[in-house]
C-alpha cells in the first residue's frame, strides 16, 4: 500500500506550518487558497490537488532546514519546478496532506566555464535563460522544447526532458555532469563535479535525472555547453509514408553526418488541424501529401555553407522516390513559420477533439511498423478514429495521439483511454519499445507502468526508493506505489 494512502485523513499539522513558513520567511511562502491555486492545477490535462501551503525557497540551505523539518514530522513534499509537466507529477494529491517545494527562487547561474564548456545553474533558472545566457558566450545549450519559455531546468532534469534535439545532442540525461540535491532526509549531496570521466563508483546523478522528484529535490545542476552553430538549414519535406521517411533519415544521415540536427515527423492531419485552428498558418507546400519531415542542417562553418550540400542530399532523394517534394526555407521568417507548425501541435490538440495521448519510443527501423499496426488496431476497435501522430522520428520518440471520431461526445471517448492505451502499449511492448519516452510517468502512467514494466525492474526502483526514501515522503505515489 502507498504511504501516502495510510495518511489520507492527517493534516499538515499547525505547528510544522508555522516552523515551514519561520524558515523562509513571509517572501518565502503561499498560504492563501487564491495565490495557492495555480500550484496545485497543471497547464493542461486537468491534474488538480490541494495542499495548505506552498513554500519558495530562496537557497540550498532553507531547502535543507525546510526538508529536515518535514521529514521529522511526516510531512510529504513535492517538489515542483515550472509547473509544466504533462503527467501529474508535479501536483499534489487531493487530499491536502502535501506541502509543495517550489524551486522558482533558485535562480542564481553560478559559473560559466568556456574552457570546459559548462554552466553551473540552479534549479529554478529558467530554460531559455539558460540558453540566453549560453548564446551571450557563443555557446549552445541544445534542450529545446515548447514550453522552454517557462518550464525550469530542475523540472527538466528531473523528468530527463527530450526536446526536438535530441537526435543530435542526446536527452537530458547526456547533458548533465553534475548535481546538487537535497536528499528525503534534508542532507544535501554535493555532486556538482563538472567531469566528463569520474569512474569512482555508482553515478549517483542518474537517480535523479528522471526521478520526478521521488528520490530528493534537485537544487543545483552542472550542464554542458557546445559550440554555438553558425551556419542553420531549415526544410519541409513530404514523403509517402513513415518508412519513407525513416529512409530519408538514413539517405541524411549519410549525405549531411553530424550536421543532420532535427527530424521532426507530422501527419497530414497535423497541417491540416494548425491550418484551421491557430491564425497565420497557410499549407507549406502546392500539393498535399500524407506525411511530412521537419528538418535542420547545422554547423559551424560559414553562413550558407550547408545550403548546396542540403540541396544535393534532397535532390537525390527525390530523384530516388524518397522524398515527394520539398521546401528549403529562404528566410529566417520562412523557417520561423515551418518550425510554428511543428511548436503548436501541442495547442491544437486540444481544440480538434479530445485526444488519448501516449509518447512512446521504439526502435527507428521499426517506427512505420508501429504506426501501422497501431493505425490498423485502433480503426478495427473505433471506426472513424482519427490518427494523430507527430514527433521526433530521429530518436524513435512518437507523440501517438488519436483523436476522437467527429461524431463522438468528447467524454465518451475519454472513457475508452483504458481499452485504447492497452492497444498501443501493447504494440509498443512487443516492439521492445517504451510507453514513456520524454514525459515520465508521474500519476498518468503509474498504472500502465506496472502492467508493461518486469516485475524485477519495479522490485529494484521500490529497492532504491525504500533506501533513499524510507518513508516514502518525497513525491509519493508518483513514478511508483509502493
């Protein structure tokens, strides 16, 4: 049984309030039910829980004493970057007996070492003032994602955020060298090492990373920088279907190597719904065609210098039947609208119909075979299920989301996210796949994560949890039951 379930009726004791609030001081922390609100209420998706107080330190050390303070009591944390999560792993439970940890005040950049290409942040500090910050020094930090204007890099850690870089760069975890994190017990561990090597035993920093929070709250985070990209290409390319397009992935691979950057894939009905729905979009290309590729060239040679060698690549592979047609963007408007298209599928959805989302990954050679199977299953079970896919084909991540036929009432169909998750995740599995590749699991998936994971595997997540966390009191019932 879940800890969190044995104490469902005890309230945060007064007197653990009142030493909360004496830590932080009246800057430091939220107690009225109107300012508490959007803490407890996620940006989509409808995940809404209640606490009695929201606290916002303003150091690793009141993180400590505010840590120390609920783990004397029994008080359970959560821990909660930028709030915008799409699995319920930053909301509380409803039931008021949470107090919630929010990072937004951390938000000092320590250092920034060129030499060793790094930059040293806390918790709190925004993404896009990080890669601010990194542009200012010629550098990239290459973690792109929608809501990068707002989302906190704590959060991004702790969920191991992909993005639309990934394919080049690596998820979150492959950009993290070090780590400061207040632990279950309010110990902090100093792990802020900026080392590419370090074979001294276990790496402790991948607990973390992906650990929405369950394990200790990361205050502090050493990152790696690259070389700022001079040169950009940006094009759309249309292709038959996602076979196609994972044999454009491969023709790229060798003609462009290291330069190939993004590989964004959308279906039809992707254009077609942003066309509609969201002002100032207008259809890429003359002709329609059933699937299209988002793709970016980078490098560091002179500006212009991959436009020939791009062009070759693509022109092979229409002359191949690869590709069906394609626009180069000429502009730097021009490429800002393509990549419009892609950024606001996260809009859209929720305008077209109500959707059941998944974000899976499988092997890329066997992408197609995926979105087949699972086009083919839903049809037979739904008729006039609308198949809504898009997503970061370079690195096998699909956002598989199908959206309800025209004539369902959206609450009906949303009562069948049992029956249909079950359908994709049991592709997915037989695939070797993953039923999460960029969201985490959080509340949304703890239950299907329990059907698809080995039992040996969950036995060793709880065995870390128990060891780290005995009383479960660090973002229970999140990732894992125990």
């Amino acid at each position: 049984m879940n800890n969190l379930t044995k104490r469902t009726s005890k309230p945060v004791p007064e007197d653990v309030l009142y030493q909360l609030k004496e830590i932080v001081g009246h800057s430091g922390y939220l107690d009225d039910p109107a300012e508490i609100a959007p803490y407890c209420m996620s940006w989509r998706d409808n995940w809404v829980g209640s606490t009695p107080l929201v606290l916002r330190p303003a150091s690793v050390d009141e993180v400590s004493r505010l840590v120390k303070v609920c783990a004397s009591a029994g008080v359970p944390i959560v821990p909660q970057g930028g709030n915008t999560g799409l699995t319920g792993a930053g909301q509380p439970h409803g039931n008021g007996s949470e107090v919630i940890i929010s990072t937004s005040r951390l938000r000092a950049i320590r250092d920034i070492d060129t030499l060793n290409d790094t930059i040293t942040v806390e918790s709190g500090v925004v993404l896009a003032e990080i890669q601010r910050r990194a542009s200012e020094y010629d550098r990239l930090f290459p973690l792109s994602l929608g809501a990068e204007g707002t989302c906190q890099i704590g959060g991004n850690i702790s969920t191991n955020a992909g993005g639309v870089q990934v394919f080049r760069y690596g998820s979150t975890r492959n950009l993290i060298l070090g780590l400061e994190v207040v632990l279950p017990d309010g110990r902090v561990w100093d792990g802020l090492r900026a080392l590419r090597k370090d074979n001294t035993g276990y790496d402790l920093k991948q607990l973390f990373i992906g650990g929405e929070g369950t394990l200790g709250v990361i205050t502090a985070a050493v990152l790696r920088l690259f070389p700022k990209p001079i040169e950009t290409q940006t094009a759309l390319v249309a292709v038959r279907s996602p076979h196609a397009a994972v044999e454009l992935l491969a023709h790229l691979r060798g003609q462009m190597a290291e330069h190939l950057s993004t590989f964004e894939l959308m279906r039809r009905i992707c254009i077609d719904a942003v066309i509609e729905l969201i002002p100032g979009h207008g259809d890429p290309l003359a002709t329609k065609f059933p699937w299209y590729v988002l793709m970016e060239t980078t490098g560091q040679g002179p500006i212009g210098s991959l436009r020939e060698p791009l062009e070759e690549a693509l022109a092979s592979a229409l002359e191949n039947g690869i590709a069906d047609d394609v626009v180069i963007a000429e502009s730097g408007e021009q490429r800002r609208r393509l990549w419009a298209i892609r950024e606001d599928q996260g809009e859209v959805q929720h305008r077209i119909g109500t959707g059941i989302k998944h974000d899976v990954s499988i092997p890329v050679s066997r992408i197609a075979e995926f979105i087949e199977r699972a086009d083919a299953a839903l049809a037979a079970a739904y008729p006039g299920i609308r198949h809504y896919a898009f997503g970061h084909v370079g690195d096998g991540n699909i956002h598989y989301n199908p959206i309800a036929p025209a004539d369902w009432a959206g609450d009906a169909f949303a009562r069948e996210r049992g029956p249909i998750n079950r359908i994709v995740h049991d592709i997915i599995t037989d695939l070797r796949g993953s039923i999460s590749a960029e969201h985490g699991i959080g509340q949304l998936r703890i239950e299907q994560a329990e059907i698809y994971k080995p039992a040996v595997e969950l036995e060793m997540m709880r065995a870390i949890k128990r060891a780290l966390d005995p009383n479960n009191l660090m973002n229970p019932g999140k990732i894992l039951r125990l």
